[in-house]
C-alpha cells in the first residue's frame, strides 16, 4: 500500500467516523440545541476529511483548488446554519433540555412508572 492509498483510508475513515457520530448525536441528544452542536461540529469535521481524501486522491491541481473551495464553503456555512436554526428555536420559545427530578433517565428502577 502506497502512503496516498494509505492516507486515503485514513482521511476516509475519519470522514466516516465524524459523520457517523454527528448522526448519533442527532438522533440521540435531547434538545434541538445540543443536536444543531453536534450536526454543526461532527459534521464539519467529518466533510473536512473527506475533502482531505480527495485531494490527496486527485493530486494537485483544479480539483484540489475545487476541494479547497467547497471545503471552505462547508466550514463557514454549516456552523453558521446550525447557529442560525439554534437561534430561531430560541426566538420561538423552544424550551432547553434540563435534567430535573421527573426526568426518565435519572429513574432507572422503576422500569420507567413513576
């Protein structure tokens, strides 16, 4: 295996992983706040290593100014959307996620009955 193969596979591997867990953390975090900070942050990372793989695929040249670009692109506009969609929830009353005495999780004996 060539060092570009191998730095692909490792560019590649991080995207997926970044990916996978900005995924988790949507699907399992409790408030649309704390899942905006994990698409906004996981995500980006992970688009990061992936445009990583394909410059070092590609080479030098038009392709890697392209992947420069869009990596740019994604590094200002994902964090900005997710500030964005964090702050109109905020605007309109969505309340945050806090962990009190009711909560389910902190009453794991009982099988979830009161």
């Amino acid at each position: 295996m060539t060092l570009a193969t191998a730095l692909v596979v490792l560019f590649a591997a991080g995207c997926v992983f970044f990916t996978f867990v900005g995924a988790v953390g949507v699907l399992r975090l409790p408030d649309v706040y704390t899942r905006a900070h994990a698409a906004s942050k996981a995500d980006t990372l992970g688009a990061g290593f992936g445009l990583l793989a394909v410059v070092v695929t590609f080479g030098a040249g038009v392709e890697a100014i392209k992947a420069g670009l869009l990596l740019a692109f994604v590094y200002y506009t994902n964090p900005t959307a997710a500030h964005a969609l964090a702050r109109a929830a905020y605007r309109n009353g969505v309340p945050v996620w806090t962990r009190d005495a009711t909560d389910e999780s902190t009453d794991r004996g009982s099988g979830g009955r009161g």
